[in-house]
C-alpha cells in the first residue's frame, strides 16, 4: 500500500495548491474530491487573484440587514433552521470579530497573504505552462445599489482613531503644536488669574 503523508479534501484552487506545495516538499499527499479539479467553487467564480487585502465579510448590523437573512432574501448568507444552534456559538464569535476595530485587526493579519498572492500563482502558472492564460488588464466592478453612508459610520470611530495616533506620532505636529499650545495654556491660566482678582 502506497505511504500517504498528507490528505487534502477539496480540489479547488486552494486545495489542489496546497497538496502540490506539499508535494514539492517531499510529502505524499492524497487530493481528495467529488469531481475533477477545479470543478466545484473554483469553476464558478470570477477567478481572480486578488493581491490586496480584502476588507473581512462582518455580521449584519443594522435590523433591515439581519431581516433579510432571516427571510432568506439576502444572496450573501444562506441557512437551514435546524443547523442554528449548532452553529450559534460561531455566530457569535463572528459577531463580537465584526466590529469595526476588530476588522481592521483582521484586514491587517490577513495583508501578508494577500501581499504574496499574485507572485506565488504567477510561479505556479509558469511551471505548468499556464502564464498564457492570465489576463492583466484589471477587472470592473458593478454596484446595483451604493451602501456606502453605513459603511462610513461604521468605520469612522476606527479612522478618526488612526487619524488621531498619526497625528500624536508627527512629529512636525510636536514641533509646531506643543509651544503653541503651552503658550495658549499659559496665556489663559494668566486670564483666569486676572479675573479672580478683578471678582475679589
């Protein structure tokens, strides 16, 4: 019987790129799926490969959003009732990880990956022989409707706090600011002190 070191479920463009790494590495790595490769979510999706770091799927936030779900009217999210509460306490793990720090947290940890996306696959397409069939040109996207004010006010407790650390970290701001401010400081305390001897 043949020695099997690893076992990779799944096909697709992850699954087959992991077992071929492993292989490259000396293991003996079993691909297991249903179909070929590549037949299954890899086949029905844009097949891009994106080399910037995707901002993280969150929980809904706003009731409208967490109605469309429940009703199965929204193409994002899909359930079945009985499976809930085995999964509730994921989706409240996910929950807690959606709120607006936390997914920057998140964009952060994941920009390393996605920083090596486009090289590793552009090596991958040159060994197969593939690199003919990569396309450089860009890709567009098309929105049917603008949800941009949510986002916003979602996210703006985050950048103005970033915006607040750069611009404590400046260093032209403690140049400039500090005297200033400690000239301002100086110049009221001297206009309370006037006025409580002027009340006396």
């Amino acid at each position: 019987m043949a020695r099997t070191d690893a076992i990779v479920l799944g096909a697709g463009i992850v699954g087959t790129t992991i077992a071929l790494h492993l292989a490259k590495r000396g293991l003996a790595v079993a691909l297991v799926d249903r179909r070929e490769p590549g037949e299954e979510t890899s086949y029905g999706n844009t097949r891009i490969i994106e080399g910037n770091t995707i901002f993280p799927a969150a929980f809904p936030r706003s009731l409208a959003a967490l109605a469309r779900v429940a009703l199965k009217r929204a193409p994002e999210a899909n359930y079945h009732v009985t499976f809930l509460p085995k999964v509730a306490p994921w989706l409240l793990a996910f929950r807690a990880w959606s709120q607006p720090d936390k997914l920057v947290e998140t964009a952060r940890a994941m920009r390393p990956l996605f920083g090596r996306a486009v090289a590793e696959h552009e090596a991958l397409m040159a060994e197969t022989g593939a690199a003919h069939l990569r396309r450089t040109t860009g890709w567009l996207k098309l929105y049917r409707r603008i949800i941009l004010p949510p986002i916003v006010l979602a996210c703006m407790p985050v950048l103005g706090n970033q915006m607040i650390q750069i611009i404590k970290d400046s260093a032209f701001l403690t140049i400039i600011a500090v005297p200033e401010l400690t000239h301002a400081a100086s110049a009221i305390q001297s206009a309370v002190i006037q006025l409580k001897v002027l009340n006396v």
